[in-house]
C-alpha cells in the first residue's frame, strides 16, 4: 500500500518539474531591470545598484547551462585584467575588489608582484578599504600607491597562515561556543574569507548572544547593515537569519573558490534555473519588491488564510452536495431530480464574483467575518460534486448487491445508506481533491470582494505594484498545491478502492 | 475517456444534466456492461433529436440571440444613426462605417442637425459619455440600463459586450481546439517519445488553476495586451482539448478500418484526416461549446477585478467592478450580470445538449 502511494507520488515528479519550468519561463518574461532603465556605463553607483537588481533574480546567469562558471578566482581575476588594461570598467572593478574583500586575497597578493608597478599600486589602492575593514595598516601606510602595494606584500608574508579554511573555521566553531570580541576581533584580519562558514554558522546556531556576534560580523566585511540586537525579538532574530541565508544564495559566488568536482557541477547548478529551482526548493522565493519583504515569510502569512477558506468551502460544499446528489439519484427522473439538475445548472453557471459581490452587498449588514465568503466560494464546487455523488449513487443502486440487500428486506434508508451510499461516496471524496485548486483560484476572487487579506487580495495588490517575486511564488505555489491534491486524491482513490488501484499501475505502465 | 493518470480535469466530466453512469472508469469494461442499469424514461423514449431537448432548445436560442445581438449591436446602441440626411447629404449606416466627419461632429450633433433620421434602438455608443454620471434606467432618462460613472450607456456597454466576449471567447476556444486537436492527434497517432512528452505537457498546464496562471502571465508580461490575455487563455485551455483528443485517436487508430487503411498504405495524414477526424469532431464540437462559457467567464472575472487589459469597446466585468464604487447603483451589476449568467447557462445547455447527443450512454 505504502508502495502504492510511493510510486503514485513519484510520477508527480515530471509534473513537478513541468511547473518549475512553466514558473521559470514565467519568470524570464519578467522585465530585465538593466532594460528598463537607461543610466550611463560611467555612473558607477547605479551601475552597481542595477547589477544587485539583476543578481537577485539570477540574471547575471546563464539560463539552463553554464560553460564557465564563475568564483572568487575568476571574480578577481577578470578585476585584474581590466584594471591592467585601464578600460572602462576599471572604476567599477576597484569596487569589486574591495566588496570581495578578504576572501579575494589568497587569489591576488601573491601574484601582486607580477603585475606592472602602475596598475599594481592602482589594485594596492582599491584594496585599502579592505584594510580598513581589518583594522590594520595606518593610513600613512595605504595613502599612496608604493607603499600600498609594499603593505599588501608584507601583510600577505606574515599573515597567509591565516587564510585557510580549517584555521577559520576553528575561529567560527570557537567563537559561536565562547564568543568574546578577542576572538570576533581575530575574525575581523580575514574579512570575508569567514563569510561562508559565518553564515554557515548562523544557520546552524540558536544561541541569541553567538547570532549577534555573527551577523555583526558578516555586517561588517560585507557593509550591509543587517544584525541581530541583543534585544530583538524571535521573530526578527529569524527574519535576519533568512535574509543572510538569501543573501549567501545569491553571492556566494563572490567569495567562494570552486575545486575539483565543484567546478563540474558549478557548470549545472550556476545557472539561472538551478539557482531559481533550489531556492525555492528550499523557501528561498527573493524579497517582495514592493516592500522588501521575504516572499517566503508573506506566503506563509497569507496561505493558510486561503488555503483554509478553500477547505471550510470544500466541507461545506460537500456536506450539501453529498445528500442531494443521494436524494437526485433516489429519485431519479422525477421532479426532485429535475429540480435539483436546473438548479445546479444555475449555480454553476453563475460568476463566482458574481455571487460574491451579491452576498457582499445583501450581507454587509450583518458582518459574519468568514461565513459568507465561505459559502459564496462553496456554490463553486457545489454543482459538480452533486452531480457526481448522483451518478455514482445511480450506479451504486443498479448493483446486484443492493438488489440482494433489497430482497432480504433491508429497510430503504439502510439500503441507500449502508449498502449505496458507502460505495458511491468514494467517486465524490476523490473529486474533492481534485476540486480543491479549483476552489483556491476561485478564492482568489471572493477574497478580493470580502477584503479578506489572503493570498489573492495579496496578489492583486502586487500586480498593481508589478512585484514580480510574490507573482511567481504564488503561481508556484498554487502548482504545487494542485499537484499534491492530485497525487492524494488518486491515492485516496486506491485506498478505497482497490481495483482503481490496479487500473491507475497497468494505465501507467502501458503509456 | 482520460487515460492520463491523475487527470486533474476530472471535475468537467461529470458535468451538469449528465444522465447516468459515473463515467470516471470505475469498473472493467466487462464488469461495466454486466452492471443491469435501471431503464429511465430517457432511454425509453429512444433517441431525442438534440433540439427535441427542451433545455437545449432554450439554450440554443439564448444563444442565437446573443449571437444576433453580437452581430448587430450597432443597430442596437450607437451615437450615430442607422441612416439619415445631414447638410444635404445622404448617409447610410453610418453606425457602422463610422465616417471621420459624422464622428467629429459628434452623436448628439449628428441627430439633432439632421434633416431626417432613423436613430439607433439607444441613441448611445458604448464609449462615449452622454448624460450624467450614475443615472438610474428609466424610459425618462433615455437610458434603458442607465448609466454608468463616467455616465456612458449601460445598455450600449452591455450589448457592446456581447460582440467583445464573444469575439474573444469564440477566438480562443478556436485557438485551443487547433491547438490541443494538434498535440493530441500528434500523441495518440505516433505514440512513444511524442505521447509521452504530450503527456507531460498536459499534466503541467493542468497543474495550475487556469485563474491564477492567467494573472500570473498577465502580470509578467512586460505589456499586457489583449493578445496575450487570449493566448494566456488559450495556454490554459488546450490541454483538455489534447487529453480528449490522444484518447479518442488512440481508441480509433485500433479499430479495423483504420487497421485497413493503413495496410493499403494511406499515410498517417490520411487516416487522420479521413479516418479518425470524423470520429473527433463531434467531441471537439461539445469541447468548444463547453469552453466558450468558460473563456468568458475568466475574462469577465479578470476585468471584474480591473487586472484585465483595457477591453476594446466595452465589457461586462468592468461595468460590474463600477457597482463596488457605487453600491447603490444596482443597475451597473444586475444587467451585464444577467447577460453573463444568461451566456454561460445558455452556451452551457447547448454543450450539454450536443453532448447527448454525440454520447448515447448519457442518456
């Protein structure tokens, strides 16, 4: 049984990848901010903001394959060549080298001394930040090119021992279990060498007073202000976490080096959708562009408010739906049944918003908080559950067995209870999976009459703010609640009936 | 019916006036044709002529005159008249051919210069804003329907409405039937690499509520227009279409005729075309009939909820989306509301009404 589910849940990986694509290619319709905004090569600010734009939407990668992915190494070496070469981009790179900061380093000095004196203390100079970062070095010392560059030199012979990833994360490792600010001082000489095994780190820990020495850490080599404060509440503590997290996604390759099969799998998973995939994969779904926001936390936020409706519809559409279709199909034919099919007829040809605004209007006196929109998302499903709990109950009543029960003199109401109904009810729980999507589109629209905040009223504000990020997720999501309904509802369906079970395996299996 | 696993769009198989068995395969063929289904009065009386239904009937006829109105709404409602003599000169329908000279005059101009005219039904164009803002229907006013809040005709704005949505619903059901007929004979004719990947292809579209994932395109294009609003429509119909297609496709291509054919070398063109279309087009006809309601009924959800494109004349849900800023006017809801509910029930009885008569089983 449990191999039955198993399987059945397998075959929704293909969907599953389906969507993503869908979503992904949703995605790339989406405006390019360097697009959208004209701004000249030589205003370096805005060139850099644009650039930020585009990392966190995976723009700067190539679509499904990268043929030469990027690190640490190759980051600082492309600075290089331009600020040998003096070109245009020369301006930009020296900024580049000081946001690599530490974890450059190991890749730059020393080669330092096989560069040309001009450009060598060109590059001594756009590190003095980095420097300043560290706290070492006076000023005397970084203020001109030559005796920059002989700094560098020197710092690199003395302090190189320091660059290797065991000796930092010893640092990390000590410093999240005793922290003191000797210990986040000696952090401080690597600058963002320690950035991956910091955010490691905060990912890992719990402990409030090692976060705040961590995320001021991190806030420092990378200059965004983002910490936790000694005072902050879980909530935010959490929020901080998960945009370093984010933000790690996103720049790790800044200050990473790619090794050995890192550079193979680099070429797949530094790619756009790779990226996109794993990132929401693991609820990292980018920030709201209209207020900054996680997309991840507001989704959490607004689901279940949607999500819940759909479900008390869903109940409550049953529970009408399942007697009627009963009582249609007891009497079928006559005027019981003839009603019913035209007024389900017109129920499901009415406009959900249609009902919506007409229960907003006539009920606004008397505010019932979540019953009206409920019923008015429940007419919904209302029409063809009833009709499939009649036709199934048509089908259950022509059986032998209910003819048998009927023989041996079984009252009407046990036979059409006990012996139909129990059969007939299994077609209809099955639909209900399979209605559930259908109701949380349809939810999309009650909500945005009734003003409830859930995830469609929250939908159309962002396609009035154009924030493409919770346009994508919320698509995603909805894909993905589909599919789950889907795949529960089949093995609902082999659960109760063990025939259906046979059928769906030998059905797949010749296709 | 459905051999895609998993068949999300199980909900539109038992649809509305369905007559009898669930037609969800529940039981082997064999075990299905042992099962003694009670005669009903349906059955006894035989095969019913598709406009012999009552309902269908009705339908149909709801539908034509929809369709009349669509043809001729500017007979119905336009600024300018039918025809009349203005300066001296004859115009003839220059409702329809709107010339540049009565058009800069203007409606009211037009009419009141004339030396004889024959007016429109409702002397309004659906666009131009006549009287006041919010006027309540009356014969008094001049306005059937009333106006709405930018005091433009209602009735002009809801028999307008009906060529818009018509003309678009028509448009991509069209689109997604060519589509889907497309793909599903593709999958059901050649089978293996192609049926497999159809396969998938219709699992995925039918994997998002076609609501949500038209708003999701039409809030990612960078310029949504109406055409990408049709083909974001037509994305979400065809799979049903292809579904319905491969399986029909794959339960002809067995039978001995086809079998025959084939054996006498007609290419797989051929047996498509003379062989196995016949058999599908009565099902892409209920398909298309099925579909059209729908269409409208996500367009008219989409301008209801002002995230639609700017409709082109006039549309239902945009004059209802009004009545939320003005919840007295009742008029600016009730009358394109019961246009919409008397299209989707009409269109939906016609559909069902040819899916009697196509599927004897049903009756």
């Amino acid at each position: 049984m449990f191999a039955y589910a198993l399987r059945r849940a397998i075959w929704a990986i293909p969907t599953l990848f389906g969507v993503s694509l869908v979503v992904f290619v949703l995605t790339t319709l989406l405006p390019d901010p360097a697009l959208d905004e004209g701004g000249s090569p030589a205003d370096v600010a805005h060139r850099l903001r644009l650039d930020e734009l585009r990392r966190a939407r995976f723009l700067d990668l190539p679509r499904f394959v990268n043929v030469a992915p990027t690190d640490v190494r190759t980051g600082v070496d492309a600075c290089i060549v331009h600020l040998v070469a003096d070109d245009d981009d020369a301006e930009l790179c020296e900024i580049r080298l000081a946001q690599i900061g530490g974890a450059g380093l190991p890749y730059l000095l020393p080669h330092l001394d096989t560069i040309p004196p001009t450009p060598r203390g060109r590059i001594a100079m756009a590190l003095a930040p980095i420097a300043r970062r560290m706290g070492v070095g006076d000023e005397r010392e970084l203020a001109s090119p030559s005796s920059a560059a002989l700094f560098w030199e020197r710092f690199w012979e003395d302090r190189s021992v320091d660059f290797t990833a065991p000796a930092v994360h010893r640092e990390v490792d000590r410093l999240v279990k005793r922290g003191s600010d000797l210990r986040e001082e000696e952090l401080r000489f690597v600058d963002t060498f320690a950035l991956e095994q910091l955010v490691e780190a905060m990912r890992l820990t719990k402990d409030r007073d090692a976060l705040v020495r961590l995320t001021r850490l991190a806030s420092h080599v990378t200059e965004r202000d983002v910490t936790v404060k000694p005072d902050d509440d879980a909530k935010r503590v959490r929020a901080v976490v998960s945009d370093w997290q984010s933000w790690w996604y996103v720049h790790d390759s800044d200050y990473v080096a790619l090794q050995g099969g890192a550079k193979v799998t680099a070429s797949i998973a530094q790619t756009r959708y790779a990226k996109w995939v794993l990132g929401a994969a693991t609820g990292q779904l980018g920030l709201s562009t209209s207020d900054g926001e996680p997309v991840f936390d507001k989704l959490l936020a607004r689901a279940p408010v949607t999500l819940g409706m759909a479900f008390l519809a869903l109940l409550l559409s049953a529970a009408i739906a399942v007697p009627l279709g009963v009582l249609a199909a007891w009497r079928r034919g006559h005027f019981v049944d003839h009603t019913t099919a035209l007024l389900l007829l017109a129920f499901y040809s009415l406009p959900t918003f249609l009902v919506a605004e007409l229960l907003a209007t006539f009920g606004r006196a008397s505010d019932a908080g979540f019953v009206l929109p409920v019923v008015a998302l429940a007419t919904v499903s209302l029409s063809v559950m009833t009709q499939q709990q009649r036709a199934s109950m048509i089908e259950a009543l022509g059986q032998d067995y209910i003819r048998v029960a009927r023989a041996k003199g079984a009252r009407t109401l046990r036979v059409a209870v006990v012996h139909a109904l129990r059969n007939a009810l299994v077609p209809t729980i099955t639909l209900a999976g399979v209605q559930f999507p259908a109701l949380v589109g349809a939810a999309f629209v009650v909500e945005e009459v009734f003003g409830i905040h859930g995830m469609g009223w929250e939908t159309l504000r962002a396609i009035e703010s154009r924030d493409a990020a919770w346009i994508v997720a919320v698509t995603l999501l909805c894909a993905v609640v589909t599919t789950a309904c889907l795949v529960t509802s089949d093995v609902a369906y082999g659960l109760l009936d063990p025939r259906v079970r046979e059928q769906q395996i030998m059905r797949r299996r010749t296709t | 019916m459905s051999d895609v696993p998993g068949d999300p769009n199980r909900e539109s198989i038992p649809l509305l006036l369905a007559r009898t068995t669930s037609r969800i395969a529940l039981a082997p063929k064999e075990a299905r044709a042992s099962l003694r289904v009670p005669s009903t009065r349906a059955e006894s009386a035989g095969p019913i002529g598709y406009l012999r239904s009552r309902l269908g009937a009705a339908g149909t006829l709801v539908a034509a005159a929809l369709v009349l109105f669509a043809i001729f709404a500017d007979m119905l409602a336009n600024d300018l008249p039918i025809a009349c003599k203005l300066h001296g000169q004859l115009w003839l329908f220059p409702n329809i051919t709107q010339p540049a000279e009565l058009v800069a005059l203007g409606g009211d101009a037009t009419s009141s210069e004339a030396e004889w005219k024959v007016s429109a039904l409702v002397p309004h164009g659906p666009t131009s804003p006549t009287a006041a803002p919010l006027l309540a229907p009356g014969r008094v006013t001049g306005h059937p329907f009333g106006t709405d809040r930018e005091g433009r005709d209602v009735f002009a704005r809801v028999i307008h409405g009906t060529r818009t949505y018509l003309v678009f619903a028509l448009a991509a059901v069209m689109v997604s039937l060519l589509f889907g007929g497309l793909l599903g004979s593709l999958a059901g004719l050649f089978g293996g690499g192609a049926d497999a990947l159809v396969g998938r292809a219709i699992e995925t579209v039918s994997a998002f509520p076609p609501l949500v994932l038209v708003l999701g395109i039409q809030a990612a294009v960078p310029h949504a227009t109406v055409a990408t609003l049709f083909l974001a429509i037509a994305l979400t119909r065809w799979p049903e279409v292809a579904r319905l297609v491969r399986a029909e496709v794959m339960q002809v291509a067995t039978r001995d005729y086809v079998m025959a054919a084939r054996a006498l070398g007609a290419s797989p063109l051929r047996v498509l075309r003379r062989h196995i279309a016949p058999n599908v087009r009565g099902q892409l006809i209920v398909l298309g009939a099925i579909g059209v309601p729908a269409v409208i009924l996500i367009e008219a959800s989409l301008d209801f909820l002002r995230v639609g494109p700017p409709a082109g004349a006039a549309s239902w849900g945009e004059t209802m989306s009004e009545f939320r800023d003005a919840p007295m006017a009742w008029w600016l809801l009730a009358f394109p509301g019961v246009f919409l509910f008397a299209t989707i029930v009409a269109l939906n009885l016609v559909g069902e009404a040819r899916r009697e008569m196509m599927d004897p089983r049903t009756r």
